[in-house]
C-alpha cells in the first residue's frame, strides 16, 4: 500500500509541474439589455469550462487567449459569442427571448449529460446553496431544498449523524438511505457527513432507481452526487472563514407550580428528586444533607426561570478555509485546507476536524490524467451515557428540581455544600459529575485516493478508467468515572452507593475499492440520429475489522487504561469483507434532438449470495420527448418555451446483508459457563436459497418553462414496487434455531413531486427570485409471510415501530386507552382511563406531504437569501416524556391543580351495551399514583409531528470593484446568517423537535432523553479572493 501511495503522490508532483500556463491577456466589459446591467450571467470560454459571472452591476474580468471566443449565456435571454481580438474590453447586450440553455447535469458514473435527454428526475444544487449558512454538515445544508428528500438528524450535538432518503423507504429491514457518489466513486453514507462545503461545485440529486441504475444495488433507493471544485483560470487564492454561535432554542415545557416531595400525600421532601410535592411559595428549604457541625445550605422554595436551559452554554463554531486554484486548457490544479472547530453548548463537549483536498489534472494529446487525494480527520469528545443507571446527560438535566440553582451546582468536587458527600443528590448524579468524569472520545482519520485516466481514440469513441480508495481508522475510548465519598456524614437523608471507575477502547478500520473501466461511445449516425453507448465493468470490494475490549474497577483514579483494572477484561472482535464484480451498458439514441430513447442494463455478482447462484441482472428503459423542439409552433415570447416530457420503467436489486446465506458463529459472554470460551451457532439457520430484492419502478415527469424562461417547473409521479423482501420468519426451535431469514413481502410506494421557480422582478439593480418543492408520497406494505401481518422495525415495547400490512410503512404502536365507538376513552367506575388490553396504531412517522420554499433578493451589491420548509401528516412519539412524568415536571401533570378531575374527551359504560359521555366521574386523584399510571400509556405522548420551519437566512454584501482595488483583492463577500431561526409546532407537542430521531436505521418516529436541546444558531462570514 505504501508503494502504491507513494506511486500516487509522485504522479501528482509530476502533474503539478507540468501545469503551465500559456499567455493570456486580462478581458473585462460589462452585460446588459434594453433595461440596463445584468448580473449572474455565465461568461464562459467557449471548448473549456473556465469562465466568470457578472456582479452586481453586470461587470465581468477574467483571463484568456487572444482569438479564444467568448460565450454569454443567461436564463431567458439568447446566448451570445464575441471573439476576442485587440481590445481588453467586450461589451455585449443580450436580447430576450432565446432558446432554453442546454443545461447540462452530471449523472450515473459522473457522465455528463444534456438536461433534455434525462429520461428521470434530478436535482441540482449550486454551490452557494449548500454554502450560503455556513453549515459544515452537507446533509444538514440540503435540507428544504430537494423535493422528495426527507432529513433526520439523530441529535442536535456537535457532530450530529443523519439520514438521507429519497422518495421514502423502500426496503422493510434492509438499507434505504441515499448512495453517497464524490467524483464518481461511490462512498460510505458517513461522507456527506464529512466533506467540507468548501470543496463541492454542485450536488445533482438523481431520485429512484431508474436514475442509478448503473450504479448496482447500493443505488436502489437514489444517489446523490457530489462534484468537487477543479482548478481553472489564473493562480487564485481564495479565503472562506466564519464564526457562528449556538444556543439551546426550547426545552420541554414543564410545570412550574409544584416542588419536590409528595409520596404519597403532597408533603414537602427537601431533598427529594420528584416534584409531587406543595405547591411552591418561597420559603427556605434544604438545598443539600445538614452537616455534621450543623450547618445547611438553603434556597428559597420558587422555580428558578429556565433553570434547565441555564445548563446549557453558548456553542462556538470557527471554520477556517484557504482554497489555491488555477489551470488552463492543458491542466488544472486545486489545493484546499480547511479547519473546523466546535464547543458545544453541553459544557466541555468539542468537535474539531481538518479536510484537505489535492487534486489535478493533465491534457496529453489524447490522454487526460487526473488525480483526487483527499483526507479528513477529526476530534470528538462528548459526554457518554453514565451513572450507576446509565442514563443519557439529559435525564439527569430535566430531572433538577426547578428550585435548585443549576448552575451553582458545578463544585461537585469540594464544594461545602455541593460535593458528592454533601449535595442534594442522593438519587442519581449531579450532571456536572457526569459532565466531568463520563466521556466519550473518538477519533477518525480517512483517506481517499482517486485517479482517473481518459483516452479518446477519435471524435466518437473514449475509454475511461477511474479507480478509487477509501481507508478510514476510528479509535474511541470511553471514560467512565468512579463515584466514591471521601467522608461520610452522621446522618443523611439518603445516599446513593458509590462505584468503581471503568473503560473501554474500540477500533474500527474500514477500506473500500472501487474501479470502472468505461468504453464510451457517441456518434451522429445520420442527420437525425445520434447514438451514445456505454459499456463498463465495476469491482467493488469492502472490508472492515472491529476491535473491543473493557475493564472495571480501575485501581488509579482518573488513569483510563484496561490494564489497571481488577476485574475480568471484556474484549470483542470482529471482521466483514464483501465483493461485488460487475457488467453493464447503457445506450441513448437520440432522434432530431427532440426524441431520446434510452436503456440500460447491469449484471451483478455478489459474495453475499449463494456461491452456486451469486449472479442477478437487472435493467431499465425510459424515454424523453422535447414537445418544444419537436412543434416549434407551440413556443412563443408570452407563453411556453419549453417543454419536455420523460417515461421510465427500471427494475434494480438489492443483494441480501453480509453472512446471510452462510451458517455463522459467534463467541457470547460467559459462554459455555464462567470463564470458559467456547463458540455458539446464530439463532438464524442458513438460507442458501436467498435471492436479491427487486425494485421495479415506474417514473413519469413534465418539465416546462414560460414566459421566455422567467417560470419553469417540474412535475414528476413515481410508483414503486419492492418484493422479495428479505425479512426473518420464526421457525420451531426443534431445529436447533429460532427463526430464518426469507424472501417474502412487498412494500409499495407512491409519490408525486413539483418545483417551481421564477423570477418575480428584475430590473437594473434589482432581481427577486422564488422557488417552491412539494412533494407527497405514500408508503404501503401489501404483503408479509403468509399468516404474518406485522413486523417489528425497533423501538421500545410499549412503542414500537411497525410495518403492517395494509397499512402505511412506518407505523407506531404504542399502549393505549380503551375507546368506544365515538373514539372516547373509557373510564371506570372510579373515573380513571381503562387501559386497553391490546397495544395500537397510532399513525405513521414519515411526513405525508412536504414543501420547501427558498427566495433571494438582490439589490445593488447585497443579496438576501432564506430558506423554509413544512412537514405535516405524521406523527412522532416523546420518549423524553417518560423522565419528566417520573419526575413530576410534565405540564399537564399541574393541569388541574394535582385534584382529581374529569378526563378529557371520556365516556363510560351504560351497563347496555353503549356509553354516555363523563361529565361527572372525577379520577381517583391528581398526584403521583394517578399520574404514574398515566405514563403506563405511551399513547399520551405521541403527538403530531407537523413543523414549520425558518431553516436559514443570510445577508450577504459584495463588495465593488472601487473597493477591491484599494484593498488588493478581487473579490470579497460579508455575510450574516442564521439557521434554525423559527420553528412552529403543534400546541400538543411542547417537548422537541420531531425531526430527531433515536436511529438511523428505519424505525424512525422516536425521540429519546439521548438527544439534547434543539438549538439555534447565528454566525458570520466572509470570502476573500486573491
């Protein structure tokens, strides 16, 4: 590998100095029409992809050769080309009404294509789009903009993890995440997650499988592709830095008008962590055990204001980026660098990661030879999930008594009052100790290496071949510290036993290699046919190594390490390698430009099938027609200008997860029995005959553009159909396993999606742009196993996620109240809700429909920029609430005064068979037992997950050139921004943010304590170009 790498590096030293560039002359001159100066139009160098945009005053400067034509393209406008002559300065005056641009997308394989022969959806988002807030997370920075893209995030700190999918989920058990494509080779789901900003040129989304499906079986659910900047023009070095701050937005609401005590009858307990006490009135109470010499610490008897949300601190994000770039027709080259750096606002959490990027390019003749080497690595330590009841930070946050002032409770060391052998808590751990002492700590260094390598035989036929690697190492150790008293007080209210100090280390080491060797071929076979193919072969090959060990009862406080332990070290290994070798082809015939016909095909041979049946083809067909081209007739300045309709059918596989179709065993603790090691067979019996699920998808579109271009939309409906769904089966246990896996199932989803954009006005010095994505879809499973209707995806037992069939995919589960027939909760003779003996439906946790809308206005040098989105027609369930209802913090817990009341919206047996409306039976009472009861029912707090969000806004302010001159630079841009600035919720849901999510995997719909505080940010930045 070192050779290998060496090999590499060499070849981009070689590459770098070769670049040379040839003579150019400085061009510079100013694009208008009738009404005045144009900004944002393309200036390109016509046969190079080198080029500018005009400012806000519809000026332009760049660099080119003498006799080099110059190509003025704008959207609504006809295209316009200038030679190059004597003169430094072109001035040119577009007229309106051109022909619609050939926009051009990268798709499948990094080809690029002409827009109007797609015969599929697809998104492409600029640069700035994903760079305007700042945000160092790619997925996050794509939220809101992207019909038929949902986002979760699985907690809000300081390196949040999310999930990407498009179009809904597809598969019951198995991957629905997006494919992740940089540069053309395919990565793991964690590099959106990891790649800056800084580097990327734009994002084309292609949705569904018809779109990917050259791309084998990690594309079934659509790919996003990520294309990175390339060096072009003069030597340019370009600064990107900002700094933005965090705060907790909200917290769960909780009832202020009880303290802590009340088991069982309300009576005043100072020192205890439940809240069913009296009401508070500002009296002194106990604040910590009475010292042996008497003394006390006492605080008054009134809730503090956000006394949860003072725990929290102000979370600082810095990033730092240098970007040095240029290149010529014969070459280019880019080097970036880029330095992020996070606090969070839990006190002591940290984030910091470094991404660099290397990457050039070289024109011989025929040969072009490019090279990518990148590398991230970064920092994280968080606090973990500790304390004798292991719980998350959070449940000891939330668990506070109101009264008690948080942030005097940070001595817990030597504090008089506030350390371990004196303080209040006697039940659980102060959250600064578990600040202090339970951390996690992990680390991960990644490298990638790309090369390609094009030769072009003749005009019409090119050979391309691009290999990519992948290595990542991860090291995380966790730190769990041990709670001990130096002293022991006379008498105490209570106290909690003391524990040793414990560790773990772990190690994950991960590579991946991807190779494509590529015929491309195109040619105009006559006057109205044109003819492109593609004929490849793709090698992908992964491993992985996972490391554990751990150790408790250390004998050095504070000295992490497995060898001071005293007890039993723990330890894990295990290894996963697989490999898929592949053939495919793709073939476009074009007819007069207005017709394409396009069709593909793929043959997979997988390591996770069966060795005598590892083979599986799948194909796809579709069509685009250019009604606009094909009847000119029907294209006028006042009304359409384009309009292309697309068709596509594509059936793709999804070959089973590793180790599936082969007996495995594994090494349990304790196993045989005490320290004795021995090997036990998985539950799971073998299923040789295990075949790929299949996604057979049908998509159909309309793109349009009015108005000479100013409007233009995009209307798309998509049904897919997933069978042979690999799922387990239980099976008698006589056959020495519990259960099998099967291909059996069919999910079923449908869907429509619709952009729109249009420029509202434009004038001289102004310019109001507007965009707005809907998209709707529906999810239904039509059938399991035969006598199987449900299978559970994960979450908790009494609330689960489900898929049903019949029913939409996912569903939550949960206990529930008994109903009549009118949906009233049944209440009994002593007025408490009756629990229903059977847990149900309460709704499915993804969104029925969505819309993201995004504006930017210009005026003169400053341009505003937001971005807003709404979800709705789902549900999602607190599981956060569990802890304030133990507590006796929940707001409703307070609603009637802690008296017993008459439960809302309930009926009760008329003793014939019907039931008559509560208004009279009052519960058996209002305080801990009732209420402790009422958290038996997850029912309760599962509410409706309905957002309406202000995800980002920025300010932004370009500078002249009056002022670049005297500065020195050429270009320089402030801005000001926000994310997360609003978020509207249902009055039922005064807990979190519905977005979260406790997995990535696909039950989603569940909130947990795990996650923190939703958080809102504000930051600044600046872009300086030399």
């Amino acid at each position: 590998m070192k050779t290998k790498f060496n090999g590499f590096l060499t070849l981009l030293l070689a590459l770098i100095v070769q670049i040379s560039f040839a003579q150019e002359k400085t061009v510079s001159g100013t694009v208008s029409d009738s009404s005045g100066s144009l900004p944002g139009v393309s200036v390109l160098i016509k046969g190079t992809s080198k080029g500018v945009e005009t400012d806000f005053d519809g000026k332009y400067t760049l660099k080119a050769k003498s006799g080099a034509v110059l190509v003025y393209r704008y959207l609504g406008y006809k295209t316009s080309e200038k030679t190059i002559g004597a003169s430094s300065i072109i001035n040119v005056t577009l007229v309106e009404g051109g022909e619609v641009l050939d926009e051009i997308v990268v798709t499948s394989l990094g080809i690029k294509r002409n827009a109007k022969e797609l015969t599929y959806a697809a998104t492409t988002l600029k640069s700035d789009e994903v760079t305007q807030t700042k945000s160092f997370n790619v997925a996050t920075a794509m939220v809101g903009k992207v019909a038929g893209l949902q986002i979760n995030t699985t907690n809000n700190g300081v390196n949040p993890s999310t999930r990407v999918v498009l179009r809904g989920n597809r598969s019951l058990l198995g991957n629905n995440e997006a494919l992740i494509v940089i540069d053309g080779f395919p990565s793991s789901r964690d590099a959106l997650d990891r790649i800056s900003p800084n580097d990327i040129t734009n994002i084309s989304v292609l949705k569904g499988a018809g779109a990917a499906a050259l791309y084998g079986s990690e594309a079934t659910n659509g790919v996003v592709l990520i294309t990175t900047k390339v060096g072009s023009g003069k030597l340019s070095v370009e600064y990107a830095g900002s700094i933005t701050i965090e705060n907790a937005a909200y917290l769960p609401e909780v009832q202020n008008e009880f303290g802590v005590g009340g088991f069982p009858d309300g009576t005043l307990y100072p020192l205890e962590n439940v809240a069913w006490g009296p009401r508070y009135d500002g009296r002194l109470v106990d604040a910590s055990e009475t010292l042996d010499d008497g003394s006390v610490w006492q605080v008054p008897f009134s809730p503090i204001e956000d006394n949860h949300k003072n725990f929290f601190e102000t979370g600082i994000t810095t990033r730092h980026g240098v970007t040095v770039s240029g290149g010529d027709d014969a070459g280019s080259i880019l080097l970036s660098l880029d330095q992020t750096n996070t606090t969070g606002i839990v006190p002591k959490d940290k984030y910091n990661r470094t991404n660099f990027r290397l990457k050039a390019t070289r024109k011989y003749d025929k040969l072009t030879v490019g090279g990518n080497l990148s590398m991230f690595r970064s920092h994280s330590n968080v606090v973990g999930e500790g304390g004798r009841q292991g719980r998350p930070l959070y449940w000891n946050i939330i668990n506070t008594p109101l009264h008690l002032p948080m942030e005097e409770l940070k001595n817990w060391q030597t504090g008089e009052f506030t350390r371990n052998e004196t303080s209040y808590f006697a039940f659980y751990e102060n959250p600064y100790f578990i600040v202090d002492t339970q951390r996690e700590k992990l680390d991960i260094t990644e490298f990638n290496i790309l090369t390609n390598v094009d030769y072009k035989f003749n005009d019409w036929l090119k050979a391309s071949l691009n290999v990519g690697f992948t290595s990542s190492g991860q090291t995380n150790k966790r730190e769990f510290g041990a709670l001990d008293y130096s002293f022991e007080l006379a008498n105490t209210y209570a106290r909690m036993d003391p524990y040793g100090a414990s560790t773990a280390d772990g190690s994950f080491n991960s590579s991946r290699f991807n190779s494509d060797f590529l015929l491309q071929f195109e040619k105009q076979v006559s006057q109205d046919f044109n003819l492109k193919a593609i004929l490849g072969q793709n090698t992908r090959i992964t491993s992985s190594k996972q490391i554990a060990i751990s150790g408790g009862d250390l004998i050095i406080p504070d000295f992490y390490n497995v060898s001071t332990r005293t007890g039993d070290l723990a330890g894990s290994e295990a290894t996963t390698n697989y490999r898929r070798v592949s053939f495919y082809t793709e073939l476009t015939l074009g007819y007069k430009d207005y017709l394409f016909l396009n069709a593909t095909g793929r043959n997979d041979q997988s390591s996770t099938l069966p060795k005598d049946d590892n083979s599986f083809f799948y194909y796809g067909a579709g069509m685009s027609f250019v009604a606009s081209s094909a009847f000119p007739s029907i294209v006028s300045d006042k009304g359409l200008s384009f309009l292309k309709g697309t068709l596509s059918y594509t059936e793709t596989g999804n070959d089973p997860g590793l180790y599936q179709t082969q007996g495995i065993f594994f090494a349990p603790d304790n196993f045989p029995y005490g320290s004795t090691a021995g090997l036990s067979q998985s539950s799971q019996v073998p299923a040789p005959g295990l075949r790929p699920e299949i996604t057979k998808s049908i998509d159909a579109g309309i793109e349009f553009r009015m108005f000479n271009n100013r409007f233009s939309g995009e209307l798309a409906g998509y049904k897919t159909n997933s069978i042979d769904q690999i799922i387990p089966v239980n099976i008698s246990s006589a056959s020495g396993a519990t259960s099998a896996r099967v291909n059996v199932g069919e999910v079923e989803n449908l869907g429509i999606e619709l952009n729109l954009m249009g420029t509202i006005l434009r004038s001289e010095n102004f310019s109001w742009d507007m965009g707005v994505n809907w998209s709707a879809m529906k999810s239904e499973v039509i059938s399991l196993d035969d006598g199987v209707d449900e299978l559970d995806l994960g979450g908790f037992a009494d609330a689960q996620i489900i898929a049903k069939v019949g029913e939409s995919y996912p569903q939550i589960r949960t206990t529930s109240y008994l109903k009549d027939d009118q949906g009233r909760i049944v209440v009994g003779a002593d007025g408490d809700p009756i629990q229903d003996s059977q847990n149900q439906i309460q709704g499915k946790t993804t969104p029925d429909y969505t819309i993201g809308l995004n504006t930017t206005i210009k005026y003169k040098n400053f341009s505003l920029y937001a971005v807003a989105d709404y979800r709705t027609g789902h549900v999602f369930y607190n599981g956060l609430v569990d802890a304030l209802e133990f507590t006796g913090l929940s707001k409703h817990s307070a609603t009637a005064g802690r008296q017993p009341f008459v439960f809302p919206n309930s009926s009760y047996a008329d003793g014939s068979g019907g039931y008559i409306a509560n208004t009279d039976r009052l519960t058996s009472g209002g305080g801990n037992a009732f209420w402790t009861a009422y958290n038996e029912v997850k029912e309760n707090y599962v509410t409706d997950a309905t957002t309406l969000k202000l995800r980002e806004v920025s300010l932004s302010y370009t500078f002249g050139k009056d002022v670049l001159e005297k500065v020195g630079v050429s270009n320089l841009v402030l801005n000001f921004y926000g994310r997360n600035l609003i978020t509207l919720r249902p009055k039922d849901n005064v807990y979190t943010d519905p977005e979260f999510n406790f997995t990535t995997g696909n039950a989603v719909g569940v909130g947990t304590q795990s996650q923190t505080a939703p958080t809102r940010q504000f930051g600044m930045g600046i872009n300086v170009t030399f």
